[in-house]
C-alpha cells in the first residue's frame, strides 16, 4: 500500500509559491537579495516536483476504489 501524498504535494506547491511571492516582492521594492535568480530557479522546480507529486498521487487513487 502506498501513502496518500496528496497533502504534501499541496504543502510543497504552495510554500513555495509563496516563498517565490517574497522574494519577487523584496525584488521590486529593490532589496538586494543575494543569488535570487537561482533561488526562483530552485522555487520553480519544487513547484514541479510538487505537480508530479499531486498527479502520481491522484492517479493511485484512482485505482483504488476504497479511497475515494
């Protein structure tokens, strides 16, 4: 049986959404932020991680109908 990875897959998503809304906000009231663009390069690959997470965990549930 595999674990229900629906809620760390939203948690992943939108922290760092949000953690990339701080860092463009201190960007344009012009804070320097030390290696900014990498850090939205690393923001935006967790958002990825986050979707792949949210989707493989939708599709096990599909196929259990006990879950839904």
């Amino acid at each position: 049986m595999t674990p229900d990875l629906t809620f760390p897959g939203a948690v992943l998503i939108s922290s760092s959404i949000i953690a990339g809304g701080v860092l463009i906000g201190a960007l344009t009231f012009a804070i320097d932020v030390p290696y900014a663009s990498y850090a939205m390069v690393v923001l935006a690959a967790l958002v990825v991680l986050g979707a792949t997470v949210l989707v493989l965990s939708s599709r096990d549930q599909d196929g259990v109908p006990s879950r839904r």
